[in-house]
C-alpha cells in the first residue's frame, strides 16, 4: 500500500477519468481513504500475510510538502519557505521538480535534511508496527536529484546509503526489527561506489528497472 494516505490511487478509479461517458465522478476524501487503508491492514492481519507499507514521498512529506494527490501537479501545494534549503537544487532552482512533489528530491548532502527524513521514517515505523517492510524510495522521475556542490560530489547511490545508515542507526536505537526496503530505480541503476550499507540484515532490495523488462540486467 504506497503512501501513508493512497488517496491518488482510489482517485484512479472513483474519477472514472477514461469512462466518463458511462460514470460520472465520484469524489473522495482522504478520510475516507485512509479508513480503506486501515480496514485492508486488518484484513492482511487477519490472513498472517507479509504487509508492505509506503514508497515515494518521503523525499517532501517530512518537509512539510503534501503528496496526497499523486503525480498531480499543484500550484496550490508550495514549499514552506523554512524548508526551501532542503529541497533539491535542479535546473537551477530549490522548487518542486516540473511542479509535483512526488517527483521532488531533497538535498542529500545536507545532514540537517537527512535528519528530518530518517527521524520522519523511523517515527512512522515506530507508531506501525504492523508494518513487516517498510519501503523507503528516494523521488520518483529521473535526473532530478540535487546538483548542488555537496552533493554532486558523490552518485545519488552512494547519498542514499548515507540515508539508509542513519535512518538503521536510528531503528536499532530505538529497538524497531521493520526491514526496510530500498529501491534500484531510475538513476539508482547506477551502483554507489563510495558507500556501502553498515547492518545488511535490516534491508531488503527491490529492483525496479520501470523502463527495461526483467530479463535485462
């Protein structure tokens, strides 16, 4: 289940955006979608199955940057200006990557940035413990990570495994066991090559090539 509030997928659906000539569109609230959510969580409970939780957004969401609507582009959804320094410098400019969030990275090679998302991840998998794999993806998109003189010093992998240590530093201190999952994904196909993860056994890799099928390495 992407998102703390899946609230893009349902839209989907209940938009009926290619039928609308059979359905009209049927509004939904986030409410109400995140009532769907808990009640599906209970269900995969029920049955003893695996239940794996989030995916993008954590690259906006801990600043305050809301990725409800998906993919959407939102004039409405403006960066809080004390997080202005945190999002990634693309094209030039700290701004939302072509106005979406989701797409949005944050500036890696700031330890203040990194901080608030690895205490943002941790702190969800402290209140959800029902959760066995938390996903931790950077942006969705490509070539939209931070061009700044810090980070450009080092691939997107290898500031990745920077984040995916201290946000373990910060699970084991507070005693959480979730496996997290971290994605091979756009510009991520390239390896890091300065980093490498300190404790294996809490994470899980996920290959998603999205643009090549699965029979090309």
């Amino acid at each position: 289940l992407e998102f703390d509030n899946p609230k893009a997928y349902y839209n989907s659906y209940y938009n009926h955006t290619s039928n609308l000539a059979n359905r009209s569109p049927e509004p939904i609230t986030p409410e109400q979608v995140l009532q769907w959510k808990r009640a599906c969580e209970a269900e995969i409970a029920k049955r003893s199955l695996i239940f794996q939780d989030m995916g993008h957004g954590w690259t906006a969401e801990p600043f305050g940057i809301d990725t409800t609507e998906g993919w959407a582009k939102d004039a409405e959804n403006p960066i809080p200006e004390e997080s202005r320094d945190f999002v990634a410098l693309c094209e030039g400019s700290r701004s939302l990557y072509h106005g979406v969030a989701l797409n949005t990275n944050f500036c890696m090679s700031n330890p203040k940035a990194r901080e608030i998302v690895a205490k943002a991840i941790a702190d969800y998998a402290e209140i959800s413990p029902q959760v066995n794999y938390l996903h931790v993806w950077l942006a969705d998109n490509r070539n939209n990570h931070c061009e700044c003189d810090g980070c450009v010093k080092m691939r997107p992998a290898d500031w990745y495994i920077v984040l995916l240590n201290e946000l373990d530093e910060k699970m084991s201190r507070a005693g959480i066991n979730t496996k997290v999952v971290f994605l091979i994904y756009m510009d991520l196909l390239w390896e890091p090559i300065e980093k490498r993860l300190n404790n294996p056994e809490r994470f899980i890799l996920m290959f998603a090539p999205i643009t090549r099928n699965y029979g090309q390495n």
